[in-house]
C-alpha cells in the first residue's frame, strides 16, 4: 500500500491513521512516498517517479493533503495525481456521526462525482489571445451566437464514455453497500445537449440495475431538497462541476470539512484521502482531527475487501466521537476548551475502543 504522508498537517494525521488502521488487525505493508512540495524539497521534483511506480503498483493509496503554491508554476498535484491515474470517480460519502456539530441530524448520503470532464476538464481560453480569438469566431460561425470580445470562454464537454462509467460506478456502488436509490443531477432543461445527454445516458445504465430505483433532478432544486430534507437521497451522481459544488455542501450538512473524507477511484488505481487541505498553520502542532482521513481509512478497508475491519474502525470512530472526551477542538463546544486532546490521542482514544494495544 503505498503512503503519501502530504505536508502541513498532513503526516500527523497520516499517521494517526496508519496506526489506527494497524489496529484493526488487518496486514498492510505501508510502502511511504512523497509527491508535492515535500518531494520538490527532497528530489526536486512534484512527481518523483518512484512515488508514481509505487502508486501504480500498488494500486491503493491512502494520501494527506498536499498544499498547493500558488505561483510556483505547477499545477495542483492534487489534479495532476487525478489525471495520471484517471480517477474518474470521486466518491464523497457524508454521514452525520453524533458528538459532532452538524446543522442537520440523519444524514447519510454518498455523493458520485465524476472527476475529469465537464468545465473543469482545463479547457480555457484566455481573454485578448490569438487563441480565444480564433474560438470565437468558430463558435459566432457555428452556433450562431456573438460573444463579447471582453469575455474569456470555458469549454464543457460530456461525453458517453466518461458518462456511463461514472453511473455505472454508482450503481455498482449502491448495489455493493446495499443501498436503494440512485438519483442523477443535471441541469438539462438548459444544457439540452451535454446535461442532457449526461441524464439519457444514466437513464440507460440505470435499466441494467433493476434492483436500485432510479431518479433524477434539476442542480438547483436538489440543493434546496438536500438542504430541507436530505433523508430523501441516498447515492447521488453529478457530473463534475455539480459534484464539486453539491459535496461540499453535504458535507457542511454533517459538519464540515474536519470529518469528511473522500476517495477518487479509476479502473485501476485508487487513491483515498479527507476533503479537508493541509492546514500549513496548524503544522506540527498536535492539534488536527484525524477523523475525515481515518474515514477514508476506512473507505480504503473496504475497498479492499476488508469489510469487517473498515465497520470496526468507523465504529471505533462513531463510539470515541459520541463520548466526546477524547476529541479534538473543532470537536469540543468551544474551539479553547481546555479538555480538547491532540491529533495522537484521539488515535489512541480510537485504538482503545478497538481493544488494541496503543503504540506510539
Ligand atoms: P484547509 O482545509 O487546509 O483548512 C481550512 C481550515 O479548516 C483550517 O485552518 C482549520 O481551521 C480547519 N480544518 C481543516 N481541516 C481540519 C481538521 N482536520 N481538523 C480541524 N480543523 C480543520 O483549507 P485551506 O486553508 O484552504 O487549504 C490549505 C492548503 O491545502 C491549500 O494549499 C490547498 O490548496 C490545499 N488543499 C489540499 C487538498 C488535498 O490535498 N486534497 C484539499 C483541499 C485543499
């Protein structure tokens, strides 16, 4: 399994995670690689190939959050990690835990985003370039339409393939999980050609999965439902920019970025981590819930047919977050409550629930 530690604090939590998941019992040899800035440092580059041999191989990879720089001249490693792989699926699941602050109670929803197409594919083309310019004139041509030549253009782009395998990637989901709905997002009143093709193509996938009752929802009205009455929805796909968007918010329907956690998932490799960044203030500090990445701690047990072992860790997770006692600050009533414990002690706390020996 290879062991991207991350920088800021992210080998902290990293590591409370790897001890926590060492408890469970389940046999993992960590195989530690460094990709981002701490590689820069190291070997002067962001994507050592080492590290991208060792992902490759290994096929499972649990990660803490890597800061991006901004104007340092590479691209987030984060997307590029996305794109070497072709993690097609980010996978969000987001579930109200009791002890923690949510502003709704009974939430237990799995959002599917898919991860590489839609705006957010990078196609862009700057204002005042010979480029936009030569696009400009292709698009006023072609779809008979003038745009404003102080405007810069995004393109969005869905297509069958990368539709098809991210809903089939929810229902296989739900059908693995036993859970009975799928519903997909579009806005395809208004994009009649990409949004609606992304919601022909899910209606097709969803007649080979008679078993998971299908639906779908315009963007705008499932953020409102979501907000007033999630316990309605059970595994949501969106195409990417929608998935962006609505995760986040389903996560601050659970309590935000501390304890949520994430997978992004392709045919081949998988690579599972929490939302949350690295918090660069906080580092060294013993200070940051590990939560959101033992759960994708957990995400990853499963994923790798270790069922039993991700079910006893979540409720290790569950029982040490209800008490309340050995938690971190963003867990406590007040961010300065004194009884708040650190990063290790809340792992320890977790170990303990699991009956396991705690080691430093
Ligand atoms: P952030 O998530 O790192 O932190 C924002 C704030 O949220 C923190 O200051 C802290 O108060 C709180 N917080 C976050 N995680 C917490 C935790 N585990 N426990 C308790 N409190 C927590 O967001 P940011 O400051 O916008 O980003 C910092 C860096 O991380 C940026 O460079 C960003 O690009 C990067 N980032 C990386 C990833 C990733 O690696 N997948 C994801 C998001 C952001």
């Amino acid at each position: 399994m290879t062991l991207i530690p991350g920088d800021g604090t992210g080998p902290e939590i990293v590591e409370a995670t790897r001890r926590a998941i060492e408890a469970t019992g389940v046999d993992i040899t960590w195989d530690v690689q460094e990709i981002g800035m701490p590689a820069i440092e190291k070997v002067g580059t962001p994507f050592p190939q080492a590290a991208l041999d060792s992902v490759r191989r290994n096929k499972v990879a649990l990660k803490g959050p890597l800061t991006t720089e901004l104007g340092t001249g590479f691209r987030s490693v984060n997307v590029a990690l996305r794109k070497e792989f072709d993690l097609y699926a980010n996978l969000r699941p987001a579930k109200t835990y009791k002890g923690v602050r949510a502003p709704k109670g009974d939430v237990d929803l799995v959002i599917v985003r898919e991860n590489i197409e839609d705006l957010y594919a990078g196609i862009e083309f700057d204002i005042n370039t010979p480029e936009l310019a030569r696009v400009r004139a292709v698009i006023e041509q072609e779809g008979k339409t003038k745009i404003r030549e102080d405007a810069a253009i995004a393109i969005k782009y869905i297509s069958v393939m990368g539709s098809r395998r991210i809903v089939r990637f929810a229902f296989d989901y739900a059908r693995e999980n036993h859970r009975k709905k799928v519903t997909a997002v579009h806005k395809s009143n208004i994009m009649k050609f990409a949004d609606g093709l992304f919601l022909r193509v899910a209606r097709e996938v969803a007649q080979e999965y008679p078993d998971i009752a299908f639906e779908d929802r315009i963007v705008d009205n499932m953020c409102m439902q979501l907000v007033q009455k999630p316990e309605l929805y059970d595994v949501i796909v969106l195409p990417n920019l929608y998935g962006d968007i609505v995760s986040d918010l389903v996560a601050g329907l659970v309590g935000g970025l501390g304890v949520a956690p994430g997978a992004n998932i392709g045919t081949d490799v998988a690579v599972f981590e929490a939302i949350h960044g690295s918090a660069p203030k906080y580092a060294g500090q013993n200070k940051m819930n590990p939560m959101a990445v033992m759960l994708a701690g957990v995400l990853m047990l499963r994923h790798l047919g270790e069922r039993s072992a991700g079910d006893r860790l979540e409720r290790a997770i569950a029982e040490v977050v209800a008490e309340g006692k050995d938690v971190t600050y963003d867990l406590k009533p007040t961010a300065d409550d004194p009884t708040a414990v650190g990063t290790s002690q809340f792992a320890d706390a977790v170990i303990r629930r699991m009956g396991a020996p705690v080691h430093a």
